[in-house]
C-alpha cells in the first residue's frame, strides 16, 4: 500500500470510529416530565412519586422580574432544581438549583424574566434526584 493511501485508509478509520463513538454515546431523548394538576401554586401541590408524596409550592407575588419563593418537600431527595418556560417556548437558561433548609424542604429565590409578547401561561419543571421531572403550570400578574 501506498503512502497516500494509507494516510487515506487511516482518516476513514478514524472517522467510522469517531462516527460509531457518537452512535453509542448520544443521548437518549428525555421522557415527558409528570404533569402535576395545581389549582393554586400559592397553596401548595401534592403529585405522588414513586409512592411518596412530594409537596411543590410558590410564594410570593408571581410577577416577571420581581422575587418570589419556591418550596419542594421531597422525602428522601438529595438534589432539586426547578426550570421555568413559557407553555411551548423555551425561555433559556432559567434553572435555579434548590437548597434544603434545616426541616429538608428544598428551597430557592427566584425571578422570571418579561416575555415581550406579554405572555404570563409558565411551566415550572421541577427535577428530583436527576430523574424525576414534574410540571407545574401557573400564570403570573402583572
């Protein structure tokens, strides 16, 4: 064999490598997160996961750009975020890792931007353990 072709022989092998490293590697889509049925965020949700209630709940004014809380009560959970976009429109980088407080409720401040369109319909996606994915919708006021 030649010297070009072996250099070509080498790139091909390299590239069918690489290309069936990313075939075993990609990530597999995400499962949908449980929808949680909330008539008021404010009082606090109750959604069962895998047989332990888990408590979800917002407090404060729920308006763009001004602070509000929220609470997660997860028995047994080690780490929790929460995510929030608009129903069908992803709002960026808006995940806030939650802190357990001295009784274990997870909790954090957060604050949502403005959408231009003058939209107020959120989905909070709250992630338990790296796994678990509930939705809570909720509206803001102005």
């Amino acid at each position: 064999m030649t010297k070009p072709r072996l250099i070509t022989a080498a790139v091909l092998l390299a590239a069918a490598c690489l290309a069936l490293a990313y075939w075993f590697v990609r990530e597999a889509p995400e499962p949908p997160p449980i929808a949680v049925t909330c008539a008021d965020p404010q009082a606090g949700c109750t959604a069962q996961v895998e047989g332990r209630p888990v408590r979800i709940g917002l407090v404060g004014p729920l308006r763009p750009l001004q602070p509000f809380h929220v609470w997660v009560e997860a028995p047994g959970a080690g780490a929790v975020t929460a995510r929030f976009d608009m129903v069908g429109m992803n709002m960026g980088f808006n995940r806030y890792a939650l802190r357990p407080d001295v009784a274990g409720v997870f909790r954090a401040r957060v604050t949502l931007p403005v959408c231009v369109s003058g939209r107020r319909d959120w989905v909070m996606t709250v992630d338990i353990n790296g796994g678990t994915r509930l939705a809570v919708p909720f509206a803001t006021t102005l």
